[in-house]
C-alpha cells in the first residue's frame, strides 16, 4: 500500500501470531505522541520556526504509515496545545494556515487508507472555516477501522477533566445522576478518547521529559518513551525502537511481578 499522507503537526496488545516479524510480539493498542522539536529543528537550519512545522509534515506521515502498517490501531498526536494560544501570532497563523491546507489535502487519502479521523479539544476557539473543514474531515472517515487517528488541537489534559466534571455537574443538578454515582467510570465515560483503549505508549520527541498537560486522565499507566530526536526527523526506525522498548517492559497496573507472571 502507498500511501502519501500530510496531516499539519504542530508541536492492550495485539496477539503474538498478528504481530510483524520485525517487532517484538506485543504492541501497543493506542500510542500517544507529543511532536517536540520543530521549531528547534528549523533554528539549528537558519530558518524560521515555520520551516520546522513544515518539515514536521513528513514525521507525521511516516508515523500515520507506521501505524497502519504495524496493525496498530489507535494513534494520538498532540498537534497545538490549549497554551499553544500563547504564542506569536504569525506561527499560529501558519500552523492554522497548515491544517486548512492539510485537511482539504489529505482527508480523502485517509478515507481510502479507512483511517477514522477525529479532532479533540475546544474546538470553539478556532475559526469557523477551520472548524467546519474538521467536522467534514470527521463524517468523511467516521465508519472507517484500519486506524482510529486523533489529533489534539486546543486540548489541555486539565481542561478535559474539567469539561467532563463539568458534564457531571450538569447531570447531578438536573437529577439525572446521583452525586454518589460519580465515579472513576463516569468520569472516564466524560472525557475524550472515551471510546478507545488507554494510551499503551506515550512517546515525546525533542528531549524534554514531561508530559506537558497531554492526556492526563487517559496516560495514568502509559508507558514513557523520551528520545532526543526532533520531531521532523522521527522516521520508521525511530518508532520501532520505542515499540520494542515498549514490549521488553513489565506491565503491572499495581500487581507485584508475581500476580503478573501468574
């Protein structure tokens, strides 16, 4: 299968007669991504932090076709960041600018590939064109299977718990929920990514090792992956080595090696 895809970015397992040769036999169900290093990546070049978004396009691609390839099923990537907003006003038009292009671009190739497409995060504070290109990028693709691929735009870890204890709140006032039914689930049930597995792997490029207000709630167990490389550079290789780190680690969710082995 080829496949040429440009997405913009920004900033349980399978079994083991499924998994490719090359890679241990346990994968992750769901990896996570915060695509570190872009503007880095374009300043050690001489170029302006835009050259590095760009750039970044090739690293997203090389991981959406990763992933397919794999059989891995769900990938998120942490494309702008709620503090993104912050930001010089010039690189956030170019990142908009990206996402536009990328969207009108590139929606139908992953529609053919039967990659599901979503958006998570407070999608109100994005232009209304921008918005409407991701709500038609998300009907297009919604019965597809191959790969569930979420891309977090003006997503903040904290702001997801809030807006799902605000989700509560509201039901509890108007009587539908019992303020003793709130639990860990209903919480959970609240919150985006909801209907997907928890993020098995979190991988974070550039060298900083923090998770950086991504996935708070869904990464309480995930496995952390920190490598040097800049995200423009992430390539095929990059990703198996943190597949296999991944599969040598003993997963034990709070039970002693024992329990596990047992």
């Amino acid at each position: 299968m080829h496949t040429h895809l440009d997405i913009a970015a920004g900033n349980g397992t399978a079994d083991a007669g499924n998994a490719p040769a090359a890679l241990p036999s346990r994968l992750p169900r769901h990896v996570a991504i915060i695509m570190d290093g872009n503007g880095r990546w374009a300043q050690r070049r001489g170029k302006p932090r835009s050259f590095g978004h760009r750039a970044g396009q090739k690293a997203v691609r090389a991981t959406v076709e990763f992933c397919l390839r794999e059989g891995i099923p769900a990938l998120t990537l942490f494309a702008f960041s709620s503090e993104n907003w912050r930001r010089p006003a010039d690189e956030i038009g170019v990142l908009m600018e990206l996402f536009l292009r990328a969207l009108d671009r590139e929606v139908k190739t992953l529609h053919k590939n039967n990659v599901r497409l979503r958006f998570i995060g407070d999608l109100d504070a994005f232009q209304p064109r921008l918005r409407d290109r991701m709500r038609q990028g998300e009907a297009l693709t919604a019965g597809n299977t191959a790969l569930a691929l979420n891309i977090a735009v003006g997503y903040g870890g904290r702001w997801d718990i809030a807006q799902a204890a605000r989700a509560l709140a509201e039901e509890v006032k108007a009587g539908r929920l019992e303020p003793s039914q709130v639990d860990e689930a209903a919480v959970h049930a609240r919150t985006a990514l909801s209907d997907l597995p928890a993020p098995d792997l979190f991988i974070r490029t550039g060298g900083e090792q923090r998770i950086s207000n991504f996935l708070l709630w869904q990464c309480a167990y995930s496995e952390l992956y920190f490598t040097d490389v800049l995200w423009p550079d992430v390539d095929a290789a990059l990703l198996r080595e943190a597949c296999d780190d991944y599969a040598r680690r003993e997963r034990r969710f709070g039970l002693t090696s024992a329990q596990v082995a047992s």
